[in-house]
C-alpha cells in the first residue's frame, strides 16, 4: 500500500521494447518533481511508520516487525524513542542495503552511478525486463511461500493472492529495482540495538525455528547485546510465526507487554521463576483451531541467557524427543 498513485518518471521515449511499458512506471526519461528523492530505502519507511503513527495514532505505540520489517522497526524505535512503547522483532532481518550510505559515506556513495532513486537508468531497465517476469510469475510466488512456511498445510491464499496484486501495480517493477539498490540505512542494526538499549526500551525476541533465511542464531546474536530482552524459540514455525502460529504469538505478545504495563509484577510468559530467566525452559503449548489441537514447542530464555544454556537447552530437548 505504500507504492506511488501515480507515475514517478515522465512520458517514455519511443522505441522503448519492454512488452506493456505503457502501464510501467518509473521507465520514464525523467523524474517528476515530487519524486525528485523518491528510493525505497529503510529511511523512507522509517519515515513512513513515523508518520503513520504521528497523524493517524497520535501516542506512543509498542511496535511489532517482522523480517524486513523488524529492521524497519527497530530503526524507527532508534529514531524516534518517544513515540515508543517498546519493540517485538519477530524473525527480524539484521541488515539490508548493499550499497554505501550517501549521508555516512558521501565519498564512496559517488562512486556507484545509481542509488534506487527514479527513473531507472536503461542498465537497471534491462535488468529488470530480464528478471521481473521470473520474479512476479504465481509459480516463483507459491514456490517462495513454500519455504516460509515450516507447516505447509498453514493456509496462505490470501498471503498469495496480496503478493500477486501487487506485482501487478504499476509501479511494482520499478519499485521492487528500488529497494533492491537501495543504499544502507544511517543506522546499522547493531547501532539501532544500541539507540534502544541507551534509552531504555524494552525489547522482546520471538525466532521462528524452522525459518530458512533469518534462523534462529541471528536471534541468538541479538539476544547476546540485548540480555535483558526475553528471547522466544517457536517450533514448528518458520519465517512468519506471527501468521503460522498467530496463538502462540498473541499469547507471549500480551504477556510481555503486561508485564511492561504492570512494571513487572506480571510475570514474563513463561518466564515466571528465577530458576527459569536463568536457565531457560522448554514448554508444549497446546491450541485449538478449527476443531483439532496443535502442539507446538517454545523455549524461552530471560536475563540469565548464555550460549551453554542454549546448547544444553537443545541437548535437552533431543533427549526429549528420543524419548518420547
């Protein structure tokens, strides 16, 4: 929802050969006025959230991301500390943009011709004419889906059928090269961790286990520069427990933010003894939906976090297993 609504770039040249450039935007000669600046880069969307939130929320929020969007909230958290509550990073992705930031590094930033603003130049066209019918092809979509999702019988019609709108918009070729060429954010993931860390919000750690592209270490390393942040492992769950296992990540999100409420005199879910935010626990979790149970395994780890508790943890529960 947040692509252009109307064309970034001007009227195209002739002979232009892509097959439908007429209804592409952003393969114009050049760019109009308003969109002078336009990249899809993390500052955009950490403007866009800050934006959102002051005009249409109006109070501080606690915030949720997920993959890109976890790096997304966490550095608008970093940027914007008094419109925060605190943070969920669910799967987050810890780093995004390969080319240098123009604000942080203007010397190396000149020397790339192109940072994702419009229009595209004709070799990133020609890029895109070569990649964009794979990429938005409902074969690649469904296939993508299935590696998201550790439970492949996880309903994600209307997840498909939202992706393949919007590769049909317009402006999503042009966009999607955009994001891709991007340049870094002003702020690393580790810095962003820090701002937070610095000012005092609270943070909480929900990792998907079976998550291909952002496993569980990459939680793992967060939950080691943020100790104090509750760090929750889902299994069977993949890169978006929030839409596989939504009772599992409702229950430990309104735990841990009544636990920030009450200044601590609820306890953090699952997390409820000294024995267990020192050494962690394993727990089944049992849900209903749709008539039949679903069990499904969290391990949590509080303040007390180390890498040998983790180890043992997972030593715990393969003898679990081998057990059963």
């Amino acid at each position: 929802m947040s692509l252009p609504i109307e064309n970034p770039t001007t009227k195209l040249k002739e002979g232009d050969i892509l097959e439908g450039k007429n209804s592409i935007w952003g393969f114009g000669d050049e760019t109009e006025p308003w969109a002078n600046e336009l990249a899809y880069s993390m500052d955009l969307w950490r403007d866009q959230v800050s934006y959102f939130i002051e005009e249409v929320i109006g109070e501080p929020v606690y915030i949720v991301g997920n993959s890109l969007g976890g790096y997304v909230a966490l550095y608008f958290a970093a940027s914007n500390p008094q419109l925060v509550k605190g943070v969920t990073l669910l799967n987050a992705t810890p780093f995004w943009g390969f080319l240098p930031n123009p604000t942080r590094s203007p010397a190396l930033a000149r020397l790339f011709p192109w940072s994702g603003t419009f229009p595209l130049p004709p070799s990133v066209r020609k890029l895109i004419e070569l990649v964009w019918q794979k990429i938005s092809d409902p074969k690649s979509i469904a296939e993508i889906l299935k590696q998201v999702y550790a439970d492949h019988s996880t309903n994600v019609d209307q997840v498909f059928s939202r992706i393949l709108e919007i590769t049909q918009h317009p402006a999503a070729a042009a966009s999607f090269a955009s994001i891709m060429f991007a340049p870094q954010g002003q702020l690393s993931f580790e810095e962003c961790l820090m701002r937070c860390k610095m000012n005092n919000l609270p943070i909480c750690l929900m990792y998907g286990k079976e998550d291909p592209w952002v496993k569980p270490i990459w939680g793992l390393k967060v939950k080691r520069q943020v100790p104090e942040a509750p760090y929750y492992e889902i299994s069977p769950a993949g890169h978006c427990p929030h839409d596989e296992v939504p009772e599992v990540v409702n229950y430990l999100l309104r735990g841990w933010i009544n636990n920030i409420e009450s200044h601590g005199s609820s306890a953090l879910p699952l997390l409820d003894d000294s024995h267990s935010i020192q050494n962690g626990i394993s727990k089944d979790l049992e849900f209903t939906r749709e008539g039949s149970k679903k069990l499904v395994k969290i391990r949590a780890f509080g303040e007390g976090f180390s890498i040998w508790t983790w180890i043992s943890s997972s030593i715990k529960s393969q003898l679990g297993k081998l057990g059963r």
